[in-house]
C-alpha cells in the first residue's frame, strides 16, 4: 500500500461517518470503550450541573419479567423460565410486562414516547429503558426472561443490598461494569435514577442508538460519576452464570450440569438460536424443558 493510499486509509478510519457506523454495528471492547468516551463526552454539560438523588429508597419484593408481546407468545423457553421462577419463589409478585400493561407502571417523558412510538427506538433497548423506569419508581427485581434458575442458593446481599447487579470481571472491557439482566433495587437508587436521566437526556437530540450496549455504557458512566455509591455495592462476577448458556446444544452431561449449577443457581441464557438446533436430541436445552 503506497503513502497516498494509506493516509486515505487513516482518514477514513478517524472519520466521524466511519466511526460512527463502528460504533453501531460492532460490539467489541474497542467500539464499547469508543462508546463510552463519545457518551461522556457528550453528556458533560448534563453531568456537571446535575442534581444527585438523595431520596432515602423504599423495598419492594415484586419480580419484574418483560415479553412484550404477552406471555402467550413466548418461546417455550421463555415460558418454561418464567414458570421455575414462579415455583421457586411462591411469596414474591411475579409481574409480567407486555405493550399492553406497560403505561400501568411507568409514564416516559413526551419526547421519548413519541420516539418510541415512532418505531425509532429497538426492542432490546426499550427493554432496557423499561428496566430502569420500573426499578427506580417501584423498585423490586427485574430478571430477563432468558434466566434460568435452577435454585435460591444465592448470598443475602442479592436481595437485600440497596442495589445489586452481576459485575463484569473480563478486564478487557471495563466500559461495561455490568450485566443488566438480573438487577435488584430499591426504589430511586442514585445509580440508577442518574443512568435513567443519562438515557432520557441522549435521546432528547438522538434518534438512533449510538451501540447495542448502550444502557450498558450509561449505567458504568453513573457508577464512575458517583464513586461513593459504586463502592457500597456487593459484588458477584457475571462468569459463572454463562457458563450454561455456552453448552446449551451441547449433548447433556449430568456432571457438567452439576459442577455448572454449582457454580450459580442463575443462569443467562438466549432465545436467539436455530430451529436445528432447538431440535436436537438429549442437549441441556432439552433437558432444561423437561426439567
């Protein structure tokens, strides 16, 4: 490659239009942390003259699970989660979250909404946005619907900490803090509540969505804006509980299965898979069905 064709090269790799698209469709470490500095840097003016939330935050027991086309559409892993966590916790409120129900529990700002109903904002990240509303004004437990629980063998701080999220232990990424698909809140917790404005504050003058982990990206901007709350927090590595979702059309292995739930009694699975897959014989997927 000649210096004329390399220096076009370079060129088109610092552009904005080049970076940007970078941005939204690769989820690596690289474009995470990318993420991270235009999101901050972006989010300096609202950062510096906000107003951090002091309101002491109330308990709620309530489980939140979200299918937004209704519980009856669900694949039949979905619906068969959804069922273990009932059975495993029969004391605490499972509340299912569908487009149908969602106004009954939280109200998003105006321009949001009309963003949202303008098709502008994807379901995974509304999801998101949803998580964060219903946990700062309720509080309580939201649990994706892809988890998997195979018992309540879990340390109290789970439940019971003022805010509890799986940390994220790969060094390769410290972009992203933590896992969002298991959060448990009081109400109005300061990292949240500040990640929640983070989201609302972007999409005033955006409308499209910078990476897929973008509420992932606020939630760590939140925690590294308020140091003091951050170190409050207990902390659980994000490792174990997806060592089940690598295996799952996998030939079952009764001694895997036991080291693996050992391990964790939560695990992070996908209902993004093929329908070979979904048929095979005797895997841990279909053990989990059955189970």
């Amino acid at each position: 490659m000649n210096l004329k064709k390399r220096l076009n090269y370079v060129t088109t790799l610092l552009s904005p239009s080049f970076i940007n698209f970078y941005l939204k469709n690769k989820q690596t470490p690289v474009a995470d942390a990318l993420t991270y500095v235009k999101l901050k840097k972006e989010a300096t003016a609202f950062l510096d003259q906000y107003q951090v939330q002091t309101t002491s935050g109330e308990k709620n027991n309530v489980i939140w699970i979200c299918w937004f086309q209704g519980i009856e559409d669900a694949p039949p892993l979905v619906r068969h989660n959804i069922e273990t966590i009932k059975r495993l916790y029969p004391k605490q409120q499972v509340q299912i979250i569908t487009l149908a129900n969602l106004s009954d529990f939280i109200t998003f700002p105006t321009i949001l909404q009309d963003k949202i109903d303008a098709g502008l904002i994807p379901y995974a990240h509304l999801s998101d946005l949803v998580r964060v509303a219903l946990l700062t004004k309720h509080g309580g437990t939201w649990i994706d619907s892809t988890v998997y629980f195979t018992g309540t063998n879990f340390p109290g701080y789970v439940f019971d900490a003022p805010l509890f999220f799986y940390s994220n232990t790969q060094q390769q990424n410290r972009a992203i803090a933590a896992s969002s698909w298991f959060i448990h809140s009081d109400t109005n917790h300061p990292i949240l509540v500040l990640t929640r404005d983070l989201l609302y504050n972007y999409w005033q003058t955006h409308d499209t969505l910078d990476n897929y982990f973008m509420f992932h990206v606020f939630l760590t901007i939140a925690c590294d804006h308020l140091t003091a709350e951050y170190a409050k927090l207990p902390r659980l590595g994000n490792v174990e509980p997806h060592l089940m979702g690598k295996v799952l059309f996998e030939q079952f292995d009764e001694q895997h299965y036991q080291e693996i739930t050992a391990l964790s009694s939560m695990h992070k699975l996908t209902n993004k898979f093929s329908k070979e897959n979904q048929e095979k014989a005797d895997t841990f997927y279909q053990y989990i069905l059955n189970h």
